[in-house]
C-alpha cells in the first residue's frame, strides 16, 4: 500500500491485518520513545485533486484508512459513502459537519506587525477546535476495519481519553456520532460547561485527584490504566495512539491547498500534548513532497512559562547537536546567543550524521530530554498546560528540520495577543486558540522576522 505503520523508535511495524495498530509493543519496555507513525510513499501518490468541502473526502487518498480499505476490496465509492454518512452523523449531534476551515490573510493583523500574517481559523470547526479532526480519522479507522471484520471484539471496546477541554468535547461528539461509549478522565478542576455538554453526550466521566509525590498528569495515568485494561485509545496523544495525528494533518493539507503554490515562511503553532504540531510538521511535509507546497516553513511551537516542557527538551537536544558539530569541526566552540541563529546553524547541518544520530539518541533515551513539569502548570491558556508533550520527538526533529525553534510567553503577552487577534480578526477565539500569536509577537520583538515574509498562526479554539 502507499500508506504504512512503522514505530519511529524501533522501526516494529504491525501486520497489515491488525486492527488497532495505534501503539508499539515495545512501548514501556526500555528508554525508547516508541510511537507509531504513519508514512507515505509519494512514489505512488499523487497531491488530491477531489473538490469536496468535506477534507476527509477531498484527501482520502492520503490518509491510511482508505488504502486499508481499497486494499481489502472497498471501492473509492463505499469509502467516500462511509465518511459521508459518518459526518451526517457528527452534524446530528454536534449542527455542523466537517468542511474545510477559512486560511486568509489578514490585511489589519499584517499591517499592525509589518508583514503579511495569515491566520487558520478552526473556532467554527466541529465542537469549535481542531480537536475533532484527529479523532475524526480514528473514528473513520474503527469503522473501515469492522466493515472489513478485522477485529471480533470491536462492538464491546469502550473509547477513552483524557482531557476537561476541547479533545473532551471533540471525543465526545464523535464518539457519540459513532454510537460509541466514551470513558473520560478530568480533573478536579474542569470546567462545569464541560462537564455538562460530556454529560449530555452520554460520556461516563472520571475525576482524577493528584497524588502527592506522584509525578504527571494523574488523568494521563488514568488512561494508561484503562488502555492496558482493554480500552481503545481515543485520544489526541500520538503516543498513545499513532493513528490520532493523521486526521490532523489535513490543516497541513488545507493550507498548501490555500496557498496556491506560494511559500511560507513561518507557521506558529501552540503546544499542549504536541499532536497539532506534530500533524502540521507531517501535513505540511506530505504536501512539499508531494509537489503541493515550495518548501517547508520555519516551525515555531509556543508554550506559556507556566510550563514548557518541550522548550525544555528542544534546549537539550539543541545543546548536544552544537557540541557535537563543535567537537566535528563543524561550528564554533561557543555557540550562538540569539535562538535564531542557533537554529540557522543547526539548520545548515540538519542532514548531517552528527546531528541525526543525536536525534535518533534522544528518541532511545527519552528520560533524558522529556519528563513531567515539576509542578502543576498554570496560565490563562489552560489548554496548553500538559505535564508533558507526548509528540515531543517528533516535534523537535520538525523545528531541527525547518530552522524552527520553541516559544516560551509569558501571560501578559497571552493577553495582548489574545485582545489583538480578536480585534483585528473579529474571530472569538480563547487564550489557548491564539496563543500561536502570542509567540509570533515574541519571535517579531527579537527582530527576527523580516518585512517581506510570510507568516500563519492557527486560531484553534473558540471563546466558550
């Protein structure tokens, strides 16, 4: 197939057959960062040409669901037919399908920061994020497969994910799409609105208390408890199920569709758990491969300084790559001060040996780059606060690879932006959803980018 699974941490790769190909065996078994990714052979592809509004009809051909499927006899026509009456459903219970979301340049954000800013706006997507695009492709999966009557157990597997914002709501709504039941797991602290519209939608909810002593996000752990119990992984955390990034994608798709055969030059991206960050650096990278996109932007990802622990993980891998291509004769003994210049240097090496070989070190010894933040995270973006970034790995080798390099704001700048990107947008997005911008305001204060580019953020969640 042009599609196939593979653990980027041990290359273990499932049988074509098996239904639930989300995690590696080997995960938990030594100090490997072991996810499951989805690759493309573009040999045997070629860029979507579907005029649906519909993205998980216009880029079927891309996602691995469809190649399951045409490879065990469905016909393009059935799949097409099985994702439209899965998104009849969605807009049942949510009043609103799936379609491609506006990607347009703002003239009034553009002209304020003296460069051309274009925004992606997932505010009115279903359940008002982005969130329900990731699970959306999972809940396409489940389905091509029992139609195929691969798995004997589908119909009693219970869905689960952790989460008290906008991936609850989106699993939520999708699950109860697909006639599914849905474990989720909150916090103490979880929005009562939230708590009402899961309630609503028929999820079975868990609060998780955190336990002195004990490190991470107690909701995580509750999920990892209830996976290894035989629940399917519903989840936005690629860690814990591969497939949950390739539904994201399609932002990726979106905009190199948007742009038309232009290029651009920056993309910043908020990071939670990692997964919108890392779909955007593989939807984008698909599309450049793919002839559809000039090359591959700078990918910036943005944290708040109530906790970044992929900043953290990124300065790490940063510090062994320029201390390698010292020691090769390679860049200078002292590094660069700026953040930009440092990622230009490593940029200019990033197919170098040295420095993938310390990127392949960093995924065989997670613990040494990636671990919970030490205390409770905190800021008005509450939907980037996660203990850790699941996706971090690949997240990190997307900004080596592009010239990118992590944002941390801190919450006065989360206010600005957010006041900013309403008012020149008119789009009521939260703190989360604009916390993107709050990182292009950092990243054009440093005088890093220059007049003549062009620039996007992603609007990802609507004000509630």
């Amino acid at each position: 197939m042009p599609s196939f699974l593979v653990c980027a941490g041990c290359g273990w790769a499932p049988a074509d057959d098996d239904p639930y190909p989300f995690r590696c065996p080997n995960a938990g078994t030594d100090g490997t960062d072991h996810v499951v990714v989805r690759k493309l052979d573009p040999s045997g592809l070629a860029w979507p040409t579907d005029d649906s509004a519909n993205p998980f009809v216009r880029c079927r051909t891309l996602f691995h669901s469809y190649h399951l499927a045409r490879a065990n006899g469905m016909s393009d026509q059935e799949y097409v037919e099985l994702v439209q009456r899965l998104d009849a459903e969605v807009a049942a219970v949510d009043g609103r399908g799936f379609e491609i979301t506006p990607f347009e340049l703002i003239d009034d954000l553009s002209s304020r920061l003296g460069f051309d800013v274009w925004v992606k706006d997932e505010t009115g997507n279903v359940s008002g994020s982005h969130k329900a695009r990731h699970l959306f492709g999972l809940l396409i999966h489940l389905e091509v497969v029992e139609r195929l009557g691969l798995p004997g157990d589908a119909p009693s597997r219970r869905l689960a994910i952790a989460s008290c914002g906008n991936a609850a709501l989106a699993a939520g709504v999708v699950a109860r799409a697909g006639g599914r039941a849905l474990d989720v797991f909150v916090p103490p602290w979880a929005d009562e609105k939230v708590v009402a519209r899961l309630e609503e939608l028929g999820a079975t909810l868990t609060v998780c208390e955190r336990q002195p002593g004990v490190a991470g996000d107690p909701t995580y752990h509750a999920l990892q408890r209830s996976i290894a119990a035989g629940e399917l992984p519903f989840t936005c955390q690629g860690n814990e199920n591969g497939l949950a990034i390739e539904g994201g994608e399609t932002i990726g798709y979106e905009i190199a569709s948007r742009l038309g055969g232009r290029s651009l030059d920056r993309l910043f991206v908020q990071v939670g758990g990692g997964a919108l960050a890392s779909a955007c650096i593989q939807g984008l990278g698909e599309a450049h491969r793919l002839g559809a996109l000039p090359k591959m932007p700078r990918i910036h990802t943005v944290q708040t300084l109530g906790g970044y622990p992929l900043a953290r993980a990124y300065d790490l891998v940063a510090e062994r790559i320029l201390a390698r291509l010292a020691g090769e004769g390679l860049a200078g003994a002292t590094p660069p001060e700026d953040e930009e210049s440092r990622a230009d240097l490593i940029l200019a090496h990033a197919g170098a040996p040295a420095v993938q070989e310390e990127l392949a070190y960093a995924v065989r010894h997670r613990s040494e780059f990636m671990w919970p933040w030490e205390e409770e995270p905190k800021s008005v973006a509450h939907g980037i606060l996660d203990d850790e970034t699941y996706d971090w790995a690949a997240v990190v080798g997307g900004m080596v690879a592009t010239g990118g390099y992590p944002v941390a704001v801190d919450e006065a700048t989360l206010e600005e932006a957010n006041e900013l990107g309403r008012m020149t947008t008119r789009i009521d997005a939260d703190h989360t959803g604009t916390s993107g911008l709050a990182g292009l305001l950092s990243v054009q204060r440093a005088g890093s980018i220059g007049g003549d580019e062009r620039v996007a953020v992603l609007f990802t969640g609507a004000r509630r």
